[in-house]
C-alpha cells in the first residue's frame, strides 16, 4: 500500500489546489513512480510535490526555482529525471515524450485531473485536443458538425465538433498549414501550406480535388465568404482576385500604402477588402490598413496601422489589432469607434463571432479574450499553457475553439 498523502500544496502553490485534484495526482503519480523506479522511496516526495505544484500553478521550472532559492539547471534535472517521466507513464505517453513543461498541464488534463472544467466567466470547456505541433489555423464547419486545425505539423485534422473524436487527418502539405476554410456547403476544405500550396480536399473522401495555386511564402491568402474569389496580397503590395473554381485572375488592386501585406480581410456582403501589414521602405513600420470597393477596385480611405484585421458580419465594422491595442472603426464612415487598450500583448489570432456579438483574440499570456463591438471585455478564457495561436467561433457563436503553440486545441462551449 502506498502511504496516504493528504497534505495540502504549501505556499508559492497554494493554489494549485484551484482546480486540480491533487490528493489523486499524488497517489496516482507514487504508483507511476514505482512503476518507474521500483527500488525509489515509496510515494512522492515532498520536494516532488513542490515542483509538480508549481507546474500546476502555471510556472516554469525557472520560475520555480526562483520561488525555491535554487539552481534553475538543477530543477530542471530533477523535473526530468523524476516527474516528467512519472506524468508520460500515467497519462500512457511514450518514455521521454514530454519536451515541453507546459505539456504537463495539458495531459494531466486531458487524464481528468482538472476539476473546474468551467471558468469564471461560465464559459465550459468541452475538450482538449492534440496535434503534435502548434496550431496556426482552425475553422468550424457552417453546418456545425466540424472544425479543422492546421498545424506547424504540415497535417490538417478534421473533428467531430460535437464529441471532439477525430474523423481523419489530411497528410497533403510538406509544411506548416497556415490556412483552413471550409465551403459554405461544409462539404470542401481550402487549406494553404507555407511552401506556398494553395490546394482544395474532399471531406468526404479526404481525397485531393485541385491545387489552386502556388503563392510565395510570405505572401497571404483570404478565401471570400461566398468562396467565389480568391485573395493573394502580393509581396509587391498589390492585391491579386482569382476566380476559385477556374483560376482565372478576376483583378489586380493596387494603391496599397506598404509592401509586405500580411493579412486580407474579405467583407460578407462583398463589397469590400481590407488588408495590412508591414512597410520595408520604412524601416518595416505597421503600413497603414487599406480598403478597396469592390468591384470597382478604388481606394475607398485607410484605417491605423494595425496589423491584422477582421470585418463584422453585417459588413459594418472594421476590427485591427497589433501589440497591445484594438481598434474599431466605422467602415462606411472611416470614423474610429473604439481604441483598446488591452495591457496584454495579442497575438495574430482572432475572429469576429458570426452573430455579430463579440470579437474573440488570442493572448500571449494563453488566454483568449472576449469584447463586444462596443468595445467592452466581456469573457477572458484562461485555459492554454502556450500562446493562442489560432481562434475559430462557430456559426451561432456558441462554440469557440482555441489552438495553442504547444499543438492544443481548445473546445469552449459559450455563454455570451
């Protein structure tokens, strides 16, 4: 019999309590040590306990060993020869699969261990999903029964939104998938690769159906909600409008105040495109943020020099981010409506919900936060150990789904 282990975490951990079940942890990780080491003292010890406390509460081991007064070197050594191998034997990982703290937090999650599977916002969190490397891309299917993520992994794997099973995986990219969008019949995925492969899949079959084009890499890409054109933003800051199905070139715009244009922003009604990015000849200043009429193809007026962007459902409002600010703007009217401050640096992550009723960004820090188009925060979901690095809203906006850089992919059922 493995002793009982019923103390509570000690101060800087206290609160790994908050949400984890740690009485279990430690009787099920004594068994894993065993397991591991059979001739080891029975049970954790209590420098074990501290560190696994620590990585419960979200810290690296440099954080730890400061908290501890120790040799960063020697925590990570302990870490690695002791509960990192106990975690891969409980949640049946490979032996030295565990690369990164921060996967830690994930398994013994995914295993059950996490008690709180509602946040403070009452936002639920349905599951966790992997890929084996970070996520640069997610959609949801607009009948509601997919989502698709993209990863660093070259793979696009397509799930079951409603019980998060995984349906099939597409192995058709060499490299890093930047982009997934689904058909408005959610029966065709257009997925783009960083080499540049712009290609079109059967979700029935899973079979490849054309490749549309090749792009240079640090060229983007957008797809128009009605998936008639396709967008490519040029690395001669022009704007390149093909016909999806023929790959017929429609247009060229031009006038856009930068070089690299790192995001495209296509408007429902399709009356409009909006891109932005990045100005060489300014020493890579942020460009300013362009919008074009369509079909006409004029400048119709600029907005900040934010470098992402988003367009609202009703074709209203402009959404475009970069560092630590948000900003709002009239796309009729060019007025500014809101400018937010977030204190937390974002990344390029976003998503306008379809509804309308908030906007959704992915933080360095691993939370996504939640604003309304009033410019107020209404949600912070708290759920990644790894920057969030892909953000998909369902139709009805009641679904969310998160993907960070460590390959997890967040499934988050709403209440907005």
């Amino acid at each position: 019999m493995i002793p009982s282990t019923l103390d509570p975490p000690e101060e800087p951990f206290a609160r790994a309590s908050n949400g984890w079940d740690i009485q279990k942890l430690y009787t099920d990780l004594s068994k894993a040590k065993q397991e591991f080491a059979p001739h080891a003292r029975r049970g954790l010890t209590p420098v074990e306990k501290r560190h696994l406390c620590g990585l419960l509460c979200g810290y690296s081991p440099a954080e730890i060993a400061v908290f501890l007064n120790k040799q960063i070197k020697g925590v990570e050594v302990d870490l690695s020869k002791s509960l990192y191998r106990y975690i891969e034997l409980l949640t049946k990982r490979p032996r030295n699969a565990l690369k990164n703290w921060r996967d830690t937090i994930d398994w013994l999650e995914i295993a059950g261990y996490n008690t709180q599977p509602k946040t403070s916002t009452g936002a639920i969190l349905k599951a966790t999903l992997h890929h084996s490397d970070r996520i640069l891309s997610a959609a949801i299917s607009p009948d509601g029964q997919f989502l698709a993520t993209g990863s660093e992994d070259s793979t696009v794997k397509i799930w079951s939104l409603h019980s998060g099973e995984l349906r099939q995986t597409i192995f058709g990219h060499s490299t890093a998938v930047l982009l997934v969008a689904f058909s408005p019949a959610s029966k065709t995925l257009l997925t783009r690769s960083r080499a540049g492969t712009v290609k079109l899949w059967n979700l029935q079959n899973g079979e490849l159906l054309k490749r549309l084009a090749d792009v240079h890499r640090h060229e983007s890409v957008a797809v128009s909600p009605d998936w008639q054109i396709l967008a490519i933003g040029t690395t001669r800051g022009t704007i390149k409008l093909l016909h999806l199905n023929s790959g017929q070139l429609v247009q060229v715009l031009e006038g856009y105040q930068g070089d690299d244009i790192s995001a495209i922003a296509l408007s429902p009604n399709g009356k409009m495109l909006v891109a932005s990015g990045l100005n060489a000849a300014s020493g890579f200043c942020r460009a300013t943020v362009t919008l074009w009429e369509l079909p006409g193809g004029e400048v119709r007026r600029t907005f900040g020099s934010e470098n992402y962007v988003a367009i609202s459902s009703d074709s209203q409002i402009l959404v475009n981010h970069g560092g630590q600010t948000i900003k709002l703007w009239n796309l009729q009217t060019g007025e500014l409506l809101h400018s937010l401050q977030t204190g937390i640096r974002i990344t390029s992550a976003a998503a306008i919900s379809p509804d309308g009723k908030y906007w959704a960004v992915g933080c360095f820090d691993g939370t996504v936060r939640l604003w309304n188009l009033r410019g107020e925060l209404l949600h912070t979901l708290d759920g990644h150990s790894s920057p969030v690095s892909a953000v998909a809203i369902g139709l009805l906006g009641e679904t969310l789904v998160s993907g960070g850089e460590n390959g997890t992919v967040k499934l988050w059922q709403l209440r907005i």
